[in-house]
C-alpha cells in the first residue's frame, strides 16, 4: 500500500492536527518573515476575520508552534512568532509555499452572462 510505517502515519496525523486548519498556513507565512502584533497580523490577512484569526492563533499556541510574548508596555501588547530556533517549522512553510505555486491552478472566471441574460434580469 505504502511505503510509510505506522509510526510515520501517526506523527503526519499528529502534524496534521497541529497544522491542518483553515488559515494555519497563511497565518505562519506572515509569522515566519517577522514577530507581529494582532492588529499587524489581521492587517497583512484582512480576509480573514478578527474571531477567526484569534482562533488560529490561540489553537497555534496552544499546540506549541507558535510563541505569544506579553510586553508590560503601557499600554500592553502581544506578540506573535515562531520560535526562533524552529528552523524545520520554516523551512516546511518554505517548502509549502514552493510546492503550492508549482501547482496552482487557474482561477476560474464565472462565464460571462449575454446581453439578452442581462436584459432579462
């Protein structure tokens, strides 16, 4: 069937559960360049919601990939990132990132409706 043994099997699935939600990857793109802020985060990925972001972020944390550093600022401030030392971390969105644009596909455009389409509506 594969060449993977169980054990692989289980730490790609352990992986996947760390890593597997909808906007993980878009979220360690932008915290792998640079330490963010929430708001500086929320503004390089304004697609997606503030509820939301703050979900992937507390999931990331909570997982260990990501680092949350409160500063005792005035007034204070939160700052997410990847753990400095975490060069595999990187190096796998890097990898990511590469294989994905190799493979995009075309977007779709929706057709274009006629004239006689558009007179009817």
């Amino acid at each position: 069937m594969s060449d993977l043994k169980e054990v692989e099997i289980k730490t790609i699935r352990i992986a996947c559960q760390a890593l597997g939600r909808k906007w993980t990857f878009q979220v360690l793109e932008e915290l792998c360049r640079q330490p963010l802020r929430f708001n500086e985060l929320h503004q390089g990925l304004p697609w997606i919601s503030g509820r939301s972001l703050g979900r992937v972020l507390h999931h990331l944390e909570n997982a260990g990939v990501i680092d949350r550093r409160v500063n005792d600022n005035r007034p204070p401030n939160v700052i997410y990132s990847v753990p400095t030392g975490d060069v595999l971390l990187r190096e796998i969105i890097a990898m990511l990132a590469r294989w994905g644009s190799q493979r995009r596909m075309p977007v779709a455009t929706p057709p274009q409706a006629s004239a006689a389409e558009d007179n009817r509506r």
